[in-house]
C-alpha cells in the first residue's frame, strides 16, 4: 500500500497545481473582464473603486466553470512531471500500482467537488446579485427620458389593473427588489395606458413600490413620484421562477424547486442546477481518471504529445457532453437526474476502462 507520506505528496503537487492554474486563469479572466467593463463603461461618471468592486464580484461566477479545466490540466501536469522525473517509475519499483498513484488526486478531486459545491456556490450566486445591483446603478442611470436598456431582467403579469411588463437591471433579496426598472401598463382592452421609470422596485404585498418614479401618461404628460404603486399578483418565489436562476445557491435550490412546483412554474431548471452542483465530484473525478489515463505513460517510451492532446481533447468532449445534456435536460427532453449525472458516471466509467486496460492488461 502507498504509504501516508508518499500519499501526501502526490496529493499536495496535484493540488497545488490545480490551485495555480485555477488562481493563473481566474486573474487573467479579471484582466478581461476589467478591459472590457472598461470599454462599455466609456464616459460614464464611474470610479476606479466600483469598477474593480464589479470585476471582484462578477469573478467567482465566471471562475466557477473553470474548475473542470483546472481539475484535469493539473492532473495531467502533475502526472506527467512525476513521470518525467521518473518518481513513478521508482515508485512502480517499490511495488506500488498506478491506482494508488492517483488515489491522492481521486479523493482531493471529490473534496474541490464538494467544497465548491456547498460553499464556492453560495458565495458565487451571492456576489453575482452583488454584481448584478452594481452593474444596474451603472447601466441604468437615467441619462435623458426613460434610457432604454435591452439587457437585464423581463417579468409579466397579470393584476386587477391588466397586464403589465417589467424589465429590470438586476434583482436582489430572492426577486424581492430590483433596481433600473422599467414597467409598461395595459388596460384590459390592450392598450398602453402608462409607462414608468424608477431607480428600484421592492415587491409589497400584492404591490410593488417604485422608488424615484417618472410615469409618462397619454394625454397628460410626464410626472415624477417619491413613490409609486403598481399592483401585482406575483409572490416572491414566482419573480425568483421568472427571473434567472444562475444567482440560486446551492442550499435554496430545493426550496427554490418546492416553490416553483407549488405555485405551477417549471421547475426543471432548478432541479437542472441542483442535480449539476450534487454531481460535480463526480466530474471532477472522471477529469482525473482521464487525465490519468493519458499521463502515466513513461517518457522513454515516446508519444507524450499525442498523449496529452488525447486527454485535453478527452476532458474538452466530456465537458461538451455534460453541457449538451443540460441543454437537453432543460428542455425536459431527459430527466434531471439522468441529464446531471450520466456524462459524469460515463467518464468514470471510460477512465476506469482505460486504466484497468493498461495497467491490468
């Protein structure tokens, strides 16, 4: 068996490669971030300190999808050092089998998954609503009569005074308030009666109040308001339903699905993202049995880049198939469960294969 000091350190040079590629691509996606927030933010009045508070809070959501990659090129790494510095190949001396190799980097692999389930998540959705109402103050500042916006939030209803339609810049406090909103109202018989612009909204009991509103009525013109009410029917959990749900955490997830069932919304989207998060370990685990699969070839025996372009390429269509069946999932074409989990398990399965064909025969 691997003994506890060897174990620890494969086990500390795989992590710490996971963690520098993982910390070497979140700044160099900051630093394009930050470019290109820059450009769009052009002449507007916005201090360096907002501005790089953003590119903060808006890294963690962006970094989230990198940890696959940064999982699989570090093992891959790592493998292929120990290698080329012939580590493994004394250690195959010493009687020790590939599968103990890689049982360091396998249990790290499902600790990241659960660590960036259960806590790298809420913090992710957290300062992405943080992101979000920044963003919103800068993007929606009134810059003449009623600045139009075509990004943000959209939400419909119906309410004892007709239809109406909001578009908003972002959303806090679980679809409670919203910030640069903007709402077009419908009488019953279908025609615009009034158009209103407010800084942020907070949802009431049946009511949302407008905060800093300029209402423009046909017929009468323009007139601005501390306050505004405007009716509704919605609670709390059907704005969350309609709004995205790329800012739900992890631990509100099954209530989130709860609430959206309860009420008659879709919630396939939740269960999507809940099934996704509870299934990363296990992708993290099939990226280090590919990249193990790839990598434990001994540098003397030649064909090293075709080796890792087989397992780069391995890791890139893994990734492609898992999004593929959340796409599918989605769109209630397959269940949640089987869309979350089966590229996961298949790539287990498949790294599994290869290593017991090499190394068992």
């Amino acid at each position: 068996m691997i003994g506890r000091t060897l174990g620890f350190y494969f086990g500390r040079r795989f992590l710490g490669s996971v963690l520098g590629i993982f910390v070497g691509c979140a700044v160099l996606i900051m630093l394009i971030d930050f470019l290109e927030m820059s450009r769009r933010v052009g002449e507007r009045d916005v201090d360096s300190i907002t501005l790089l508070l953003l590119i903060i809070y808006r890294a963690p959501f962006f970094t989230e999808q990198l940890l696959p990659f940064a999982v699989l090129f570090g093992a891959i790494g790592t493998f292929l050092t120990l290698s080329r510095r012939l580590e493994l190949v004394v250690a195959r001396a010493a009687g020790i089998s590939a599968w103990q190799f890689i049982a360091p980097a396998c249990v790290i692999a499902i600790l990241l998954g659960v660590i960036s389930t259960t806590l790298y998540n809420p913090i992710s959705a957290e300062f992405k609503e943080r992101a979000n109402r920044i963003e919103a103050e800068i993007f929606n500042r009134q810059t003449g009569l009623f600045s139009s916006t075509s990004g943000g939030f959209w939400i419909r209803q119906q309410s004892v005074d007709g239809q109406a339609i909001i578009q908003a810049g972002a959303k806090a406090d679980g679809g409670r308030e919203l910030s640069g909103v903007n709402v077009f109202l419908f009488g019953n018989d279908g025609k615009l009666e009034e158009r209103i612009e407010a800084r942020s909204a907070t949802l009431e009991d049946s009511a949302w109040r407008l905060h800093n509103a300029r209402v423009l009525t046909p017929g009468i013109g323009l007139q601005n308001y501390d306050t505004y009410m405007v009716a509704t029917n919605l609670t709390p959990n059907q704005v969350q339903e309609s709004l995205q749900s790329e800012t739900v955490s992890f631990w509100d997830l099954p209530a989130a699905v709860d609430a959206a069932t309860r009420v008659g919304f879709g919630a396939e989207r939740y269960r999507l993202q809940y099934q996704s998060l509870l299934a990363r370990p296990m992708l993290l685990l099939a990226m280090v049995l590919i990249a193990a699969s790839v990598s434990l070839r001994v540098f003397r025996f030649g064909g090293i880049g075709q080796t890792i372009l087989g397992g780069v390429a391995a890791g890139f269509l893994l990734y492609v198939s898992t999004k593929l069946a959340e796409d599918l999932g989605e769109a209630g074409i397959v269940h949640p469960i089987i869309a979350a989990w089966f590229p996961a398990v298949v790539g287990a399965l498949m790294g599994v294969l290869i290593l017991l064909h090499r190394e068992d025969g």
